[in-house]
C-alpha cells in the first residue's frame, strides 16, 4: 500500500510491476521501480501468493552431494530461476532414502509454499516415481506420475551420449572398449551402461566383462585402473565420470601403460580440470547451464499455464576430443577422423 501511494497508482498496478506482467506503460513501471528502490521494497511472498495465487518461487528436490554433477547442477538452476524472476528453494536428500526421502523432500517443499518442483536427484530404485503434489514438477532423470498436477522430463541424453564416447574410440580401431560404471542406482550411471552396450552391439564388438562398479571418485577408478591395467587386451576404456576416468589415468601411469600410445580413455562430464590433465582429457560434455535453463522455462511455461512439451525433452551431448584417445598399438590414424 506505501508503494501503491507514494506512486500514485494502485496496488493492483504495484502487483503487476512486481509480477512483470504486461499492461503496464513504461513510465508507470518506471515511477513504481523508483519508489520500490527508494523505500527498499520486498515483495511479501505469501501476500502475494494470496493476491496472485502464486508465490513466485519453484523448488528444488537435490541430493545432498558436492560431487561435480549434482553441486553444478543445482547451481545451475538457482541461476536460471533468478532470471526469469522466481526464487529458489531447496529440499535436499540423503543417499539411501530411495522415493520416501523424495516425496518427503517434495512434501517439505509445497509445506514452505512452491508454484512448481524440479526434482534433480539423480537415485531411485529402477521403479517409477509416484508424488502426492498440486503443482507442476519437472524432472532431471527418470519419469515421474502425479495424480493432480502436470509433470515431464527434461534431461541430458546420457544413452547416446555413451554411445558417441564407446563409437569414438571404436571407430579409432579399438577392438572394443572396456567400462568403468558408476553406482546403478543412479539413473545417469543405468544410462551411461546401457549406451555403452548399445555401440558394443551395434559394431559387432565383444563386450567385456565390467570391473566393480565405482562410486563416482578418483579413488574408485584408480581401483578400477589398476585391475584392468593388467588386462594385456586392453587398449580402450570409457569411465562413467571424469573423476573415475583421472583415477584410472593414474593406475595406467603407475603399470606403465602409457595413455593414448597404449590405452585410450574417455572421460564423461567434461569437468573443469579435463583440459589440464597429463593428457588432457577426450570427454562427453553436458551443459548443466542448458539443461537448468530449459527446465526452469518448461516449469514456469506449466505454471503460467502456457503451451510447453508433452513429451521428455532429450537435450544433446557432444564429444570433446583431447589428446587421451589414439588409434591402438600399431594402427594408423583413420582417414576419416582428424589427426591431432
């Protein structure tokens, strides 16, 4: 109401400079924005939940983890909703929880107040996913069913995506190449498996057996590296994560096993040090930034009752080659892929 006076407009004009709704000539909007900014203004959630019937605020079920993935991608999507002008609220949960620990989460979300969910945990039990929730939800991963609101997948192609990293090494020359798999009951590492087999079978090649699965860290892959460093055969490996993919980097070096002159390796994620790694990194490279953006437009397209997809939105991966991927001992270049 001070704003509304001080202005000389209505509250219901206040709200719809607030809300960035149309309708409102320039001079208005600027005369309100003034005195919002004179008289240090915020907007009082659920006042304007009650005028409104929003609260301008999306939630966000994550798992509480500082791996690389889940951390960047949270990060991520508080930045996309801050520019298309809602707020951020997060629910984390813990490993182990399973689908009670994400409706609880989701449950602790419509508690605070939410117009909408994304849900960027990244482990379920193989099972679909059934919420209690009245507003729309969009998930990172696996699909998710709601009995009274709308919900659809946005998410990174993770199966193709491991099927451009297992094709690149075979089409080098590998006879075929060996995987370093994360944890499986994580959707991203049941994805990354499942392409790697698919080129495996689409090429003719034999599909070896798999080390114990790694749990996404440095450490895991070294244990990985070093198992498979003493397979005379082996001359490519694709790693479920650039974290496995350094470690094993390392159990290569400390066999003697130099990279790429006698194994390859691919990497996936594309993190920060990838580049500067001895050799630098051949990585799948998933936008995180991408994936938030679109997420939180599909969201908000729900919320505001404007067309959005139907169907889940596959977002496209790409390849980064380095200098960790080389024919095999004793092949030569293909004439079809550059020489690096």
């Amino acid at each position: 109401m001070e704003v509304a006076r001080a202005a000389g407009v209505s509250q219901k004009t206040v709200s719809r400079v607030v809300n960035g709704e149309p309708h409102v000539s320039a001079d208005v909007r600027d005369r309100v924005l003034g005195v919002i900014r004179e008289l240090d203004y915020r907007p009082n959630n659920a006042a304007r939940a009650l005028l409104m019937g929003r609260y301008r605020r999306i939630g966000v079920v994550s798992l509480g983890s500082a791996l690389y993935g889940p951390s960047t991608q949270l990060i991520d999507l508080e930045r996309a909703m801050h520019r298309v002008g809602y707020s951020f609220a997060v629910a984390s949960t813990l490993e182990g929880q399973g689908g009670a620990g994400i409706a609880a989460a989701v449950e602790s979300l419509l508690e605070q107040g939410v117009d909408g969910i994304v849900l960027s945990e990244p482990i379920d039990d193989g099972t679909p996913l059934r919420l209690s929730a009245d507003v729309p939800v969009v998930s990172l991963g696996e699909g998710v069913h709601l009995a009274d609101a709308p919900s659809t997948v946005v998410r990174a192609d993770g199966v193709s995506a491991a099927r451009i990293a297992t094709q690149h090494l075979l089409a080098l020359g590998h006879r075929t190449v060996w995987h370093i798999p994360g944890p499986q009951d994580w959707w991203t590492a049941r994805d990354r498996l499942r392409g790697w087999r698919e080129a495996l079978a689409a090429a003719g090649a034999p599909e070896p057996p798999l080390p114990a699965d790694g749990d996404w860290t440095p450490a895991s892959g070294y244990a990985a590296g070093q198992s498979l460093a003493r397979l005379p055969d082996l001359t490519a490996v694709f790693a479920a994560n650039d974290d496995m993919a350094l470690g094993a980097l390392r159990a290569f070096a400390e066999a003697g096993r130099a990279v790429p002159a006698e194994v390859s390796v691919v990497g996936f994620d594309d993190i920060p040090a990838a580049p500067y790694l001895s050799p630098p990194l051949t990585t799948v490279r998933q936008d995180f930034a991408a994936i938030a953006t679109r997420a939180v437009d599909v969201l908000v397209a729900m919320i505001e009752g404007r067309p959005h997809p139907a169907e889940p939105v596959d977002l496209a991966v790409e390849l980064t080659v380095r200098d960790s991927t080389a024919p095999p001992p004793g092949r030569p270049n293909p004439s079809h892929l550059p020489a690096r």
